[in-house]
C-alpha cells in the first residue's frame, strides 16, 4: 500500500483530517493533522470555543502510524506528528470553503501573463489577499498594493487609498496556497486555521 494511502487510512480512522505529509533530508516523515471541519449552516451559532488539534492528539496518531508504517515496511529514521499551524496549506474545495475570508498567500503554476491586463506585472506569480467567492461561483483572491503602515506612522487623511485587486483561480492553477501567518497584537492568529500544536515523535 502507497505511503499515502496508509498514513491516509490511520488518521481519517482515528477521526482526523490528513492535511499534507513531507518527506526531509535525515529520513524525517513529518505527517500534518487537523480536526475534521463541517460547514456549519447558515444560522448556526459561531462556537464559543474553538477548538484545535492537542498534543494529546498528536501523540495518538504517531502511535498508531509507528505501528502501521511498521507493518508495511515503509522506510523512515523519524516520525513527527503536528498541527497544521499558522501557514496552514489549502489543499482541497473543502479547505478555500473553510477559510472565505481569510488572508491567503497563494504562488501560481505560471505567471500570470496576459491575465494580469497591464494592471500586473505579467510575470508576477505570488499574491497576498483575501479569499473570496468570485461572481462565476469560483474563487478570487482580492488585494490592494497599499503599503503597509509602519508602527507610529501617521496616515494624512487626505490619502487616497490604492484601489482594490481581484484575480479569479483554479485550484488547478494553484501551485501553493496557505493561509498568511499574521498574527495580532494579542499574540493570537487572525481569521486563520489552527493554532500550532508541538509535534509529537
């Protein structure tokens, strides 16, 4: 059985999401996990907690992957077993449905080119902005070329604020999307995915 198919089956047995597994330099098998997510309906109430993957977690899933991978014969020097973090990749529908209206970083398979109508750079290939649904009922990441304020800089009133950018996508065209890792003042992630949990070996 496939290296996916296995660490696959483990994870989606014991109840969780399997987000992305990577193979390092030094034989590392790092293997990425996350609470399964249902869309809630439209009135439902936003949850007073939310909840994220534990350590806890993590070390139940590098148990039970210890023995399959054992079991298959699949070749590694280390396991480690995380939370998808801050940078959470964006793999499937279900992930871009999940966080509409998050900050993304996305990196296209080809520059933009003639798409980007002189408005962008045609070679350009990377994008921050927010994830949002596109009148097609696709997706589209919108963003303005603003530069950031900087702490203790006054803003004149008077400005006028760079207009908003919007490129529609495929999620064939994407060769990488994650959420941004911006974090607040409070130390905590914005609109993002999970908060990172220590990976367990």
């Amino acid at each position: 059985m496939a290296l996916q198919q296995v660490v696959e089956q483990i994870v989606t047995g014991l109840g969780y999401d399997l987000v992305e597994i990577e193979r390092s330099a030094g034989g590392l098998l790092r293997v990425t996990i996350d609470l399964p997510w249902v869309q809630p309906a439209a009135d439902a109430p936003a949850p007073l907690v939310e909840q994220y993957v534990t350590v806890e977690d993590c070390e139940k899933v590098t148990r039970q992957l210890q023995f399959a991978l054992e079991v298959d014969g699949v070749e590694y020097k280390r396991l480690e077993v995380s939370s998808p973090g801050i940078d959470r990749p964006l793999r499937h529908d279900q992930d871009f449905v999940r966080f509409e209206g998050s900050v993304i970083d996305i990196t296209l398979r080809a520059p933009i080119g003639a798409a980007g109508g002189g408005q962008v750079n045609a070679t350009r290939k990377k994008f921050r902005g927010t994830l949002e649904r596109a009148d097609n009922g696709g997706w589209q990441i919108v963003w303005s070329e603003e530069p950031p304020v900087k702490p203790g800089q006054k803003v004149s009133k008077k400005r006028v604020p760079a207009p908003l950018q919007a490129m529609g996508f495929t999620l064939d065209e994407i060769r990488d999307a994650r959420l941004a890792p911006i974090v607040d003042f409070k130390g905590r992630a914005g609109k993002a995915g999970s908060a990172p949990a220590p990976a367990a070996e």
